[in-house]
C-alpha cells in the first residue's frame, strides 16, 4: 500500500469518527478541548525519545499526528481550512526558509543557517515584528522561554563575556533572595514582602537559565533530569524504611538525612 493512501485513509477514519454514525466524544470536541490532548502527546513523544525505543517512538509520533489531523478536520468543518492547506502551507514554508537547499543562496555551516532563518522569519512577517525577541508561544514552561529569549538576545551580542560574570550574577541575584527573606522576616509584611521575594527568585530562575545557555546546557532537560535523580532516591528511600517496617512520616529529619546520605554514597 503507497504511503499517501495510508496518509489518506487516516483523514478519513477522522471524518468518520467526527461524521454521522461516529464517536459521541469525538463529535464533541473542540479545538480548546483539545488543547491538554496536544500537549500530553507531545510530552509523550518526548518520553519516548528519551526511552530509546523505536517501537514507542513510533506509536506517540502517530499518536502526535492525530492530533494534527483531528484539529484539521474541526477547521474544515469549520470553512477554516483542510488537511491539504496545511501540509500546502508547511512545504511552502519549510522550501521558502531553506534556500541554501532550494535556492542558489551558499550556506555552508548550522550557525549562517540560523540567522538566514531568522531574516526569512523576519521579512515574511512584513517587518511588523521590531524586537529581535520576537514572539514567544504563551504557554511555553518559563524555564525554557527564558532560555530562549537569551539565545535571541545573544545573538546581537548582547551577552556575557567568560562564565566567571554569568556565575557572578547568579551570587548577586542570590544575595537579593537573602536580602528579600531577612525583610519579610523582619518586617512581617506578608504582602508586599512576599511580592518581592518572588521576583527576587523569578531573577535568579533567569539567571541560572542563563547560565544553561552560556554552558550550552538546555535548562529543562537539566531540571528534568535533577528531578528524575531525586524521584529515584527518594524512592530508594522509602524502600529501605519500608524494609525495616517503617512508616516515612513518622520518621524525623535527622533518620531521613541520615538515609538520604547513604542512598546518595551507594
């Protein structure tokens, strides 16, 4: 069977499952219904990267462009557009921003293919966006949107030198956090006080995201794997108490410090 009477048959199994006769949920959705569906298969396709395994990483992409197709149809139904302006729209795109390929334009490394995208970005906008920041999609985690938002802005120079001044500004931000909690401690003041010590620790957020990015590290694949690391140690935790029948809360700090240290050193 060709690939595109594959492509074929799966929007019409959508318009089926959508049409007279198809799935009551289905018929009910919306595209704001399923915004959580879009972004839960998308975090799935990310798993399944990370699991190394083909098998799944072929189920979630197909998962993923349902998704795709799903929305597509809504539009149609809609009179908004079809499945075929959408895939038109991206060749159009993708062939248009990639004239070192397409094109006689010479690009010979990544770096002069990232700013080429950029201008091309640029002027198919019509020059209405003035901010080399740009747009940035809402719902992006803030971890991530503040690493890119410094990626744009260094490239315009607008950076640190050496990482010794990116580290110095992570300690000055730190020292602000400090200085925030003592007022709020001594002052009592609940409101205000704690207005500014969330912003203190929104800057040094920033500034360890920046300090990611000036090591070439992505800050959330960073956390992610932080958090990953504690999961599996707290769990080990849990698992020795639980060995030598003991309930977790009923613990106190110093035995759980005390477990902490040798799950950490094993």
């Amino acid at each position: 069977m060709q690939d595109n009477n594959l492509f074929q048959e799966l929007v019409a199994l959508m318009e089926r499952l959508r049409g007279a006769g198809g799935c009551p949920w289905d018929k009910e959705q919306t595209h704001e219904s399923l915004k959580p569906y879009l972004v839960e298969e998308t975090y799935e396709v990310i798993d399944a990267i990370d699991s190394g395994e083909p098998a799944k990483l072929k189920e979630e992409l197909g998962d993923l462009l349902f998704q795709v197709i799903f929305h597509a149809q809504i539009a149609k139904e809609n009179n908004a557009f079809d499945i075929a302006g959408v895939l038109r729209g991206c060749l159009e795109k993708m062939t248009s921003r990639h004239p070192h390929v397409f094109g006689e334009e010479q690009l010979k490394t990544a770096e002069e293919v990232l700013r080429a995208w950029h201008k091309i970005k640029h002027k198919e906008s019509g020059g209405k966006e003035k901010s080399i920041i740009g747009s940035l999609p809402r719902h992006m985690p803030a971890l991530q949107k503040a690493f890119k938002v410094q990626k744009k802005a260094a490239r315009v120079g607008f950076d640190w030198e050496k990482v010794e001044d990116v580290i110095a500004k992570m300690e000055e931000e730190l020292r602000e956090v400090r200085q925030a909690l003592a007022k709020r401690q001594e002052t009592g003041d609940r409101g205000q006080g704690a207005r500014e010590l969330k912003e203190e620790l929104g800057d040094l957020l920033f500034a360890a995201a920046n300090l990611s990015r000036f090591l070439k590290v992505n800050p959330e694949e960073a956390l992610e794997k932080a958090t990953k690391k504690f999961i599996e140690r707290f769990r080990r935790v849990e698992a020795r108490l639980a060995a030598h029948g003991k309930d977790i809360e009923h613990c106190t700090l110093e035995e759980l410090d005390r477990l902490w240290e040798a799950v950490k050193r094993q």
